[in-house]
C-alpha cells in the first residue's frame, strides 16, 4: 500500500467541558492546520469522524466542521464505527488522496459525553441487540469488559494487581501529557481502594467518558516534498478488518458469539486479525514496533491487546508487564500517552488522538513521555459491532 | 409479596426470545443450508459460506459451561427496569456444547460471583426481570448444576 504524510496533529485536551463538541473539534483542527503549516484553504478534502451524542451537527460531523473552519469548497465525508470512527475517517482521507482527488486532506472528530454509563438509544427496540442486551440482561460496557477479565484470569493467571498495575502505569504516563484529563499518578492500592464496578474490575479500571476533540492533517508523499517536508511521520497501514465468521468470543453489545458448530473458527480471531492486517499492509512486524498505543477500555483489555498486537505470545502478557517493558524506557512502550485510563473516551476523536500521540513520539515532540529513539508506532482499538482500527505509522 | 396479593400474569419481557416451558429453552435459529446456530433466531450473523438459505425456528441447549462471569455491582441504565432497591444482577457468558457458541445471561439472583467459577455447568431457568401491578415480566437466567449457592466457589 502506497503512503502518506502526517504533516500535523492537534488535540483539544480532554475533560468535562461541557461545551458544544464542534469547540473541541475547530480548536484541534486549527492546531493541526498550524502544525502542517498549511493555509485552510489549501485543504480539499475534510473527513469528519461522527458523534451520535449532539444531535444532527454530530451526524454530519465533516461539513459541521469545515462550516466553523470556514466553507471553501472543499470536498467533505463524515465517517461513523463507533469507537473506530477515527481510524475510517482516516482510511477516506487516504483514499482520496491516493486516489489523486486531493492532495492535502483534514481528518477530525470531537465529542462531547454525558455523565455515567453510555445506554443505547430510547424507545423500545427488542430487534436491536444493543437495546436487549441492556433491557434483558443489565449487560454494560464495563460487563463485557469484566468477562474478559475474568477469562483472562482463569486463562493465564492474570491477578487484580496485574489489572491495577497497567492503570497505575498509564497514568504514570499520562501525568506528563498536557491533553491528558486525568493528572495524577494512582497506584495500585489505589486501584484495590476503589469500588468493584463489575467484578473483578474497579472504578479506576474503567475508561471514563470524556470531551475531547483531535485532529491530524495529512497530505500525498508529494505534496510534503514540494512543502520541504522530507521525512515525514507516514502513514503506512491502516486496517478497518470486520470478524470473520464464525467469531466465538462473545463482545458488546451481542447476547451471543456465532456458532462453531458448523465452520470452524478462523486461525486468527477478530482481534488477532485486525493487527495482523495493519502488518501486513505496511509490511512491518511486531518485532519492529517501538511502541504500541491500545484501547484500554478496562485496565485488562490491555493486557489482551499486547497478545493480539504480537507484542508477546499468547498467555506472557502479564509477563511482559511485570518485566516494565511496556513502561516507558522498556522495550516496547505501551499507551506512552497515558491511554484511556488518563484521558476517558471521546468515541470519534479517540482513534484520531491515538494518530496524534504517535507522531509526536515518531517526530521526537512527546516531551517528558518521550520514546527514545521510536521510529515505528502502532495503534489499535475496535468499534461496537465489529469494527477493527488499526494504524501503522513510522519514519 | 402477602399471601392476598393476586397472582400476577406471567409474560416474557420480550416476545420470541425463549420457550415459557418448564423446563424453558432459549429459541435460537439454524441455518438450513450449513447447520450452524444463531440467537436471537433473527438476529445472527450470517455464514458467508451459505448461499442466503433459511433460518429454521430451533430450541437450544438448556445446559452449558460458564466461559465467564461478573456482576453489575451499580444499576445499569434504561433500558433497564431497576427493581428497588438494587441488587447487582450477576451475569455468566455461558458456552453451549453441541452449538459451540457462547449465550449471555443474567445469573439466578441466589447466586453471586462468589458462588461462580470458570468451567462450571449450569441451566436455562426463568426469572423474573420486573413486575408492573399485573405482570411478571420474566427473562431466562443461568443456575449452576449439582452446586449450592451462598458458599463461594472453592
């Protein structure tokens, strides 16, 4: 796959604002337009990354934001995968321009979120699977986070500590990040004091809901040259994967896996899979990764994603915790930006603000949670309903 | 809760989802053309190696293993119905043997996550989701076999 350039990244930090969503958005998409060193005008392609929270602005998020930046007749989408939202607003923006219909493209998202656990929309809907699994089962996000947890323990011997441990890591992280919302170092007593949410993970394991808004500029391999841009932080790989039937681990929001009974699991689950194509794309492996930016919904989540990154074999996660490599100063940083645990979800600016951490860390700019030497940053998260995003950036 | 209080009528919280049998079943749906299972009936994920035949009406296994487990310790939101006060549901994910696929469910409310561990068998039983002044409006819940609640798991 042919590549392309980041020439600027910019965040709104996060935290509870409460101000309208497109704030956020126009405020981090000034700061990548600055950073690019680009005139607005010069954009043609805006990319919206959509929020279901604020309304009709919110659905039409690209021309919300090119309207508050200033109509030019730029050419305009607005993407929506949940929490993948980000990372399918990029894969337009690259296509556009490695379709040559632009050069220089805008990719944004900003939300602004409700106090509490996110619920489904209202109205009785026992046809959608995100309404039964409330209505029937009381199922939340932090459930579906606690099973894998608990399977994960059962599994491979992963303990609450080991939990409190990646929270008290990330936030050793994200003090040192200026868009971070939360600035404190917890430990992992800390963590144990805090109440069970769903068993065995506590409040301080569980990604809060955030304001926040991120944005990242990025442009053809020639459009930088002629900017004076010759090593730019490149986008070399980009996976959107969905599961491949029959998916038999069991995920928000459904009240059943597919069934094996039929047709046997694919060698690679879905998670695994969304990894493995974002490696094969850029064609780089995991053994060249310098650091690693995971969606931490839970403090465990993360653990699994370190296996399904390759970043060790399956059942070392702990291991590798325990061992501070993916501290920062380890072999393989994970969440150097303080992941969720610091920052809560800002759903479609969240895959975006994975983009911005890396190529700070890719461009030596991450100040105090610097990443010595990092040439190769990969992210991943995963969107309700079985969206893969994932992003390979390197030097 | 008093021995006058009339008896309420017994209804499914939502319509097509599980037998009102004793003992019940989960309804789920069979792909006609490969064999393989889906619940909800109409809500399954396609086989992409089936050519778009029908889903045929069947009745789930009523026993399984638990695959994993956990509680709701705070209410969940609507659409939830919070009976007060509150006390966390517990929830199991439970794998079935011969549709190889995990079933999500609340937990008998005898049983809390103390009583639960990997591996353990459980069956379909009916409970109760909420109540109006008329209605019993019931779900179906996992209840561990051959086990007592109230003792912790060992």
């Amino acid at each position: 796959m042919d590549e392309i350039a980041v020439l600027g990244v910019g965040m709104h930090p996060w935290g509870k604002w409460g101000r309208n969503f497109v704030d956020y958005g126009v405020h981090a998409a000034r700061e990548a337009i600055a950073d690019a060193g680009v005139d607005w005008r010069a954009v043609g392609f805006v990319s919206g990354a959509i929020t279901v929270r604020c309304g009709y602005p919110g659905y039409v998020a690209g021309s919300t934001f090119a309207r508050a930046l200033g109509f030019t007749g730029a050419q305009v989408a607005s993407s929506y995968a949940a929490c993948a939202s980000g990372a399918t607003a990029l894969s337009v923006a690259r296509g556009q321009i490695l379709s040559g219909a632009c050069e220089v493209a805008l990719v944004v998202g900003a939300d602004t979120t409700p106090k509490g656990f996110l619920a489904p929309n209202e109205g009785r809907r026992p046809d959608d699977t995100d309404w039964l699994r409330f209505h029937l089962v009381g199922a939340t996000n932090p459930v579906y986070f606690a099973l894998h947890a608990r399977r994960r323990m059962a599994l491979h011997g992963a303990t609450p500590d080991d939990f409190a441990a990646v929270k008290a890591k990330n936030s050793r992280h994200g003090v040192h990040n200026p868009n971070a919302r939360f600035a404190k170092v917890f430990s992992v007593e800390d963590v144990a004091n805090s109440p069970v949410v769903s068993d065995p993970l506590r409040l301080l394991e569980i990604c809060a809901t955030s304001d926040g808004g991120a944005a990242v500029v990025v442009a053809s391999m020639d459009y930088a040259r002629r900017l004076g841009v010759t090593d730019p932080v490149r986008v070399a790989g980009i996976s959107l994967v969905t599961p491949t039937y029959p998916d038999t681990i069991i995920d928000l929001p459904y009240l059943a896996t597919d069934s094996a009974a039929a047709a046997e699991p694919p060698d690679l689950g879905f998670k695994e899979s969304i990894g493995a194509r974002v490696y094969e794309e850029a064609g780089i492996g995991p053994d060249e990764v310098d650091l690693a930016e995971v969606y931490d919904l839970s403090s465990a989540l993360e653990l699994d994603w370190y296996e399904h990154l390759g970043l060790c074999e399956v059942g070392e996660a702990e291991s590798l915790l325990r061992s501070g490599a993916t501290s920062i100063g380890g072999r393989i940083p994970v969440n150097a930006s303080g992941g969720l645990g610091a920052f809560g979800e800002a759903v479609p600016a969240q895959a975006i603000a994975q983009v911005c951490e890396l190529t700070w860390q890719l461009s030596g700019r991450a100040g105090k949670r610097q990443v010595e030497g990092a040439r190769v940053g990969v992210t991943v998260n995963q969107g309700l309903f079985g969206h893969g995003s994932s992003v390979l950036l390197r030097r | 809760m008093s021995d006058s209080a009339p008896t309420k009528t017994r209804v499914p919280a939502v319509e097509g989802l599980f037998t009102m049998d004793d003992p019940p079943h989960l309804i789920g749906g069979r792909l006609s053309d490969t064999g393989g299972y889906c619940f909800p009936k109409d809500l399954g994920g396609a086989d992409p190696a089936a050519s778009g035949g029908d889903v045929d009406e069947v009745l789930l296994s009523r026993t399984g293993l638990i695959w994993s487990f956990t509680n709701s310790v705070y209410p969940p939101p609507q659409p939830f119905m919070i009976t007060e006060p509150y006390e966390p549901v517990t929830v199991a994910a439970v794998e079935l043997d011969e549709e190889r696929m995990v079933v999500l469910g609340q937990v008998h409310p005898d049983w809390s996550v103390a009583d639960l561990e990997v591996g353990m068998a459980v069956e379909l039983v009916l409970g109760t989701l909420y109540e109006d002044d008329d209605h019993e409006y019931l779900t179906w819940q996992w209840r561990p076999v051959g086990a007592e609640p109230g003792k912790g798991a060992s």
